[in-house]
C-alpha cells in the first residue's frame, strides 16, 4: 500500500485534477504534463535559492552580473561548438524544443500501435503474407495505416514496422537472423537519441569550471584596485564571486537536469521498437495475432500500458471504423 502524507487542503483547479485534495494528498496521483513540469521545477530552484538568499539579509541586486553572464555563456557556448560535429549540433537543437512537450508515447497511442499490429498480422493469418504488400509499400495510402493516426504521424516506427514485415514478405530469413537485425536497429537508435542528451550532460559538466574562471577575472580586476578603500573593494570581491555561484547554480539547477529529461524520452520512444519488435517475432514464430499482441503488451512500462481488457476494447472498436 503506498504511504498517504498529510497536507494543507488546498482547491483544485484543472490542472490539478488528478490530485485527491480531501484533506490528504496522494502524491502518486500526481499526472503534470513535462513542460508543467520544467516551468514548475525551475520555479522552485529560483525561489529556493534566491528566497532564501533574501532570508540571509541579502541584496538580489548584486547577483544580477551582466558581464559574468556573458563571460560564463558565451564560453559555454563557444566550447558547445568546438566540441560537437554538425551532426551533433543539429541533433541537440532540434532535440532542444522536444523538452518542453508532453510525451506522445501515451496509453491512446500504444493501444492504436497493437490495435495496428493486430489487423496487419490477422491479414497476413487469413490472406498470407503477400496481402500486405502494397500496405508496407505506401503506408500514407493504406486504408490499414490510416486506421490509426497517431501511430501513422510517427515515420519512424512505421519504417521501422514497414521494414521487417518486408523481410517477412521475403520469406528468406528466419526469426533469429530478423531478431539480431532488430537488436541491431534498436541499438542504433539509441545511440543516435543519445547524442542530444550526452552533449546536454557535458555542456552542464563545463559551467561550473566557466564559473570559476569569471571568478578569477573578477579577482584579477580586484587585485588591479588594491588601493581603493576597503568598502569598494568588498563590492568587486562579492561580483566576482558571483561568477563561480551563478556557474554551479546553472550547471545543477537548470542544463544538468535538462540531460535526464532527454534519457527518460529517449528510453519511452525505445519502448515502441520493442513492442513492434516483440510481436512480429511472436507471429514468425507460430503464435497467433492476438497472442503476439499480448506479448508485445507486457513489454511496455506500467504506467502506459494498457490493460487486456482495454486493449480488447479498442481491437473492437478499430474493427468497426
């Protein structure tokens, strides 16, 4: 049973509709969209160390380092360059906007990709495997693919499925040799998602020591002003040690944690290669379609996956359109 923790009642608003407010908040209820989240969690960095900051008898004032900014950005980003290949580069930017998006891996969309997995190895059950030639050839034409638009918005895991369903077709490989074909791709993909989220993770790595050397630039202009009296030198000492603050503060508070969150959508989009992976090999070897869909089911994480009754639900209703 999972512990219940005691919290102030608070009322509920749309966003919060998840959340069980009588009294007692049930934290595993919680269900924020991703860009809520980044919004929400940066908020809180914000508050927590500039609050509390200001709690101490501090200035806010004197954190604000135009000059220290630009010393710690502009080297993080001249080193982001230096560092990474074109390929790389690309792949990091457009990786960039998918942070502050929900996941499209969904319960909605797992169930359109079995409810697809199912009509396409029910076909080839009943009409063999030529039948579905022409749907791996122009998937965007299909009546079959267009049945399910979530699933047919994704390029990527419709040639995944296009591919090895061709190999099928060709009925000169056998299950093993289509399986290290599949680990192999698999593999790759996630190699190359990996890309945007390694340079993430170096980039926050490195401004921590960019902080540091806005420091020691700072102290160097202060050891230049010796002989001015001890209030103002008190002053340059603080600025320049706001360099190595606002260096960690941007490293572990707001790149670093970007990096995580690029794993964790890297790993759910893996999740639909093995659930594609899972129940075509389960069909070549002998199983029938709604079996070999249930195989592919129980690979998915818990927190999509749907139950066998909800998918049975949806089987149906896909029959019907």
């Amino acid at each position: 049973s999972q512990a219940i923790v005691p919290a102030v009642v608070v009322p509920c608003v749309n966003i919060f509709s998840e959340i069980h407010c009588l009294g007692f908040l049930a934290l595993p209820a919680v269900s924020w969209s991703t860009s809520l989240l980044v919004i929400v969690g940066y908020i809180i960095v914000c508050a927590a160390v500039f609050g509390g900051f200001v709690m101490s008898g501090g200035h806010v004032a004197v954190l604000f380092q135009p000059l220290e900014l630009l010393m710690i950005g502009g080297a993080a980003v001249g080193a982001f360059f230096v560092g990474n290949n074109s390929k790389s580069i690309k792949a990091t930017m457009k990786a960039l906007p998918s942070l502050f998006k929900g996941s499209q891996y969904t319960r909605e969309m797992y169930m359109e990709l079995m409810s697809l997995l199912f009509d396409v190895l029910s076909k080839v059950r009943k009409e063999g495997l030529m039948s579905i030639e022409g749907d791996i050839e122009a998937p965007e034409a299909s009546p079959l693919f267009s049945k399910y638009p979530l699933v047919l918005a994704d390029h990527h895991i419709i040639e995944f499925m296009a591919d090895y369903l061709r190999l099928m077709v060709s009925g000169n490989m056998d299950a093993f040799q289509i399986e290290n074909l599949m680990d192999n791709e698999i593999d790759t993909h996630h190699h190359e998602g990996a890309v945007p989220a390694h340079v993430i993770a170096k980039l926050g790595d490195g401004l921590p020591a960019f902080g540091i050397v806005a420091a020691v630039m700072g102290v160097v202009h202060t050891m230049e002003s010796v002989g001015i009296p001890p209030a103002e030198l008190g002053i340059l000492i603080a600025k320049a040690l706001v360099g190595t603050f606002l260096g960690i503060l941007l490293a572990y508070g707001f790149v670093g944690p970007l990096a995580s969150l690029l794993e964790q959508k890297l790993d759910e989009s893996s999740k639909m290669f093995q659930c594609v992976k899972v129940t075509l090999l389960a069909s070549l070897n002998g199983y029938a379609p709604a079996l070999a869909v249930e195989f592919g089911r129980k690979v998915l994480y818990s927190t999509e996956r749907p139950t066998f009754a909800e998918l049975e639900e949806h089987i149906k209703k896909s029959k019907s359109k």
